[in-house]
C-alpha cells in the first residue's frame, strides 16, 4: 500500500505487511525518503478498561532529504499521528455502536 503524506514533509509512503498475529499484532516495513522503517504494532487489554495500543519503528538508511534530527522528528509526528487518528476512528465506532 502506499500512504501519500503531506506533512510534516511531502511524501508516499511505501508499506508492506510482514507479518500479522489477529487480532494480537501486526508489522510492516515502510519506506520514503531512501529510509526504511521496520514498524511493529501490538495491542492488547488496558487494566482501565479498552485496548491499550503500542507502536515501536527501527528506521535503517539514511536519508538525503531530510536530515537525522528533521527525520526523527517527523516519524514521530506521524507516529502521533497515526495513533490520533485510531482513537479517533475509535470513538467514532463505539458511539455509533451505543447509540
């Protein structure tokens, strides 16, 4: 699949599923930029209550366009990102479920 970013820097996103353990975990390896990112996603019971979701990525590569800092930093937005977005999506479900 490929994800076309807008920001914090404009890019696709090449990813490809590796692995999945339903509805335990999932990895992908994604690529942009002349980086690769191995991306690992869990979830499991939150002792709150809900789905507690965790995202790990190991980037490997350098890029040319952004520099390790810059790189670091939007991973991590899009991290949040992505995450946001999930609880979002989320909400949206359960409230429609309940209502």
């Amino acid at each position: 699949m490929h994800y076309v970013v807008a920001r914090p820097v404009k890019t696709t996103i090449s990813a490809v599923v590796t692995s999945i353990s339903a509805p335990r975990a999932i990895s992908l390896l994604n690529h942009a930029l002349g980086v690769t990112a191995e991306q690992h996603v869990s979830f499991g019971p939150d002792l709150k209550g809900g789905t507690r979701v965790r995202m790990a990525m190991d980037l490997i590569g350098k890029s040319s366009e952004l520099s390790e800092a810059a790189l670091h930093e939007a991973v991590t937005f899009l991290i949040k990102d992505a995450l946001d977005s999930l609880v979002a999506f989320c909400q949206r479900g359960a409230s429609s479920a309940t209502g």
